[in-house]
C-alpha cells in the first residue's frame, strides 16, 4: 500500500513518548478520554477514521461511547497524532482501526496495549490492486460483465478465513474494502461479533444493531448490482485510485491518474495514456474527491475534453459531502457512476 507523506516511526514513538510523560496532565472532552461514559455503563470506543466510526456507532448505538482519531476534514493518510489522542488510545475499552491506511495510527494502536484491539482488515480478505496507472490496457473488456460472480465465488468461504488471509496486511494490499458494500459486510459482522466478545452484557443489542446494519448493506449492493449492471462504458477515471474493490465487484474497470495517491502529479506519457483510453472506451468523466485537490482531475478533464463529478472515497464525511453517512455518500457515488458510465 503506497500512501502519502508517512510519518516516521521515530516521530510517532516521540509523541507516544510524550503523551505518556504528559498523561496525568491531559484532559479531553471527549468521551473516550475524560472516563465520564465509564460511569454510565458504555464502553469507550476509539474508531481510527470515518468508515470504522461508522461502524462503531451503527453497530454500539446507545451502548458504547465513540471518539474517532480523524477529524472531519481532515485527509487521514496525513494524520499526526496529537499526545492526547494517543492517550485516549491507552484510555480506551475498545479500539477499531484499519491497518495500513494511516502509519501513524497503526505505530500508536500498536504500542497502546488494549486488550480489545481490533484490526479490520482482518475480517475480510484483502487484494493487491496495487495501482491501475499505466496497466496494459489492450486486454479489452472481455468478460468483465462476470467479474462480480467471479469475485463472490472467490469470496465464498472467506468469512472463516479472516485471520489467515487478513492479519499480515502485506505491502501493496489495497485496504479500501469499505467501498465494497459486500467487503464492507463483513467486516460489520466481524466488528460487531467482538462488540459482544468485549461487552457480553450488551450482546443482544450488538447482534441486532449487526442485523440492522448488515439488512441495509445488502441493499446498498443490491443498487450497485442493478444500477451497474448496463452501461455504455465500464471504464472510469478518478484522481485516487481507491475503488479497486467496487470496480471488481461491478465488473468495473478503474483508470487512477496518478495510483493511490490523489496528490501525486501523473507523468506526461500516463496523461497521453489516459487520453487514449477516454477515447477508446467512450469515458466521459473524471472524477476527483472532497478531500483532496480537484486540479489534476480538472487538467486532464480541460485536456481530453471531458466532464468532472465527485466519486468520494468516504474517508470522511463534511459539508462537502454529498450525504451526512456512509449510506447516504455511497448513493451519490453510486448515482455519479451510473450518469459518467451511461446507465440504462
């Protein structure tokens, strides 16, 4: 996995280092720091970013209290954390993060030592999609329309594999699963059979949430499926190459300017590259996200004649995003995808 700017691991243990020195002194108001939920029976929950805070409170509800590391708006590849936030960490009853997305949570959890530590790239089956930029791209499309079948058979089983397949989280594995509605399923069930393992007492209430949550992902890739199923093109353009798992799903074929890292500056040979395949394969749009900047999608969109939209990775939800949840952001990814891709 090639992410942006990644921290030193020096750095990262010199902030854990000071928070530890500073721990008495530090206050938060938030709920996971302060122990003031501790008092009213609710586990204490750190969620790393945006799609595992999600899940932490769709799944929790009422019975956990949950603080998340990311900020909205803030770009979570970059994120440094602060001493207190890495005390929250040590103070937490619970913690759910996605290794491989942000090096220096992962140093941080790592060294926190909770005993309810959970890691979600372990409840599903990660991929090496590695980067689509400058794949050979003269295979065509032939069979892709079976490329949804195709995965899920492979898929089949996988759930009681987790660990096996999950826990190293090796260079070059794409960690994006929770734009996979199906992936994304998973892990739900995953995360919420530890909420029962780590809060017996609320049990019934976390299988339920799980149910509830699960009904409504089932649904969402339903409207994929459907949605996706027949279109003018199968071929997209977009800034981060972060939907890896959603093309494989859908038999979709992701073009990324410029790999995984939306920020990087494509080479003159990939953007002659792109202009091709937009001609070839009929793309109208270059889709760019919300908390990256749109002015490498913009150029090549000005350059071969096409249209921009959003295509929002969810890392984070803010008032620029079209919806306030997953669910919600997910519906307009869809709706963007069928317009650019010509639905019928």
């Amino acid at each position: 996995m090639n992410v942006r700017r990644l921290i030193p691991t020096a750095a990262v243990a010199g902030a854990a280092a000071l928070s530890l020195a500073t721990l008495s002194a530090c206050s938060s108001t938030s709920g996971a720091a302060s122990g003031g939920d501790k008092s009213e029976g609710k586990l204490d929950v750190v969620a790393s970013f945006y799609p595992m805070q999600y899940l932490a409170e769709q799944i929790g509800g009422d019975h956990v209290s949950v603080t998340t590391l990311t900020e909205p708006g803030v770009e979570p590849h970059d994120l440094e954390l602060k001493p207190r936030q890495t005390s929250e960490l040590r103070q937490a009853d619970y913690i759910l993060y996605l290794k491989g997305i942000q090096p220096a949570v992962d140093e941080a959890i790592a060294q926190a030592g909770v005993k309810d530590t959970v890691d979600a790239a372990t409840l599903t089956k990660l991929e090496n999609h590695g980067s689509e930029v400058g794949h050979d791209h003269d295979h065509g499309h032939e069979g892709e329309e079976h490329a949804a079948e195709e995965h899920a058979a492979e898929e089949h089983g996988h759930e009681n594999e987790a660990e096996e397949h999950g826990h190293e989280n090796e260079a070059g594995a794409d960690p994006h699963v929770w734009l996979d509605p199906v992936k994304y399923t998973e892990v739900a069930k995953g995360v919420g059979a530890s909420l029962e393992k780590a809060d017996p007492d609320n049990a019934a209430a976390y299988k339920k949430n799980t149910e509830a949550l699960v009904t409504k992902l089932n649904a969402l890739n339903t409207a994929f499926a459907d949605g996706l199923k027949d279109t003018t093109t199968r071929t997209f353009i977009t800034t981060h190459s972060a939907f890896g798992y959603l093309a494989e799903r859908y038999g979709l074929e992701q073009e990324g300017i410029a790999g995984i890292d939306p920020e990087s500056e494509p080479s003159p040979a990939r953007i002659k590259e792109l202009r091709e395949i937009a001609r070839k394969d009929k793309v109208t749009t270059v889709f760019f996200e919300t908390l990256a900047s749109d002015k490498t999608a913009k150029t090549l969109a000005a350059d071969a004649n096409l249209k921009t939209d959003v295509l929002d990775p969810l890392e984070g939800i803010t008032d620029k995003s079209k919806g306030d949840d997953y669910i919600e952001v997910m519906e307009s990814n869809l709706a963007a995808l069928e317009k650019a891709l010509g639905a019928k």
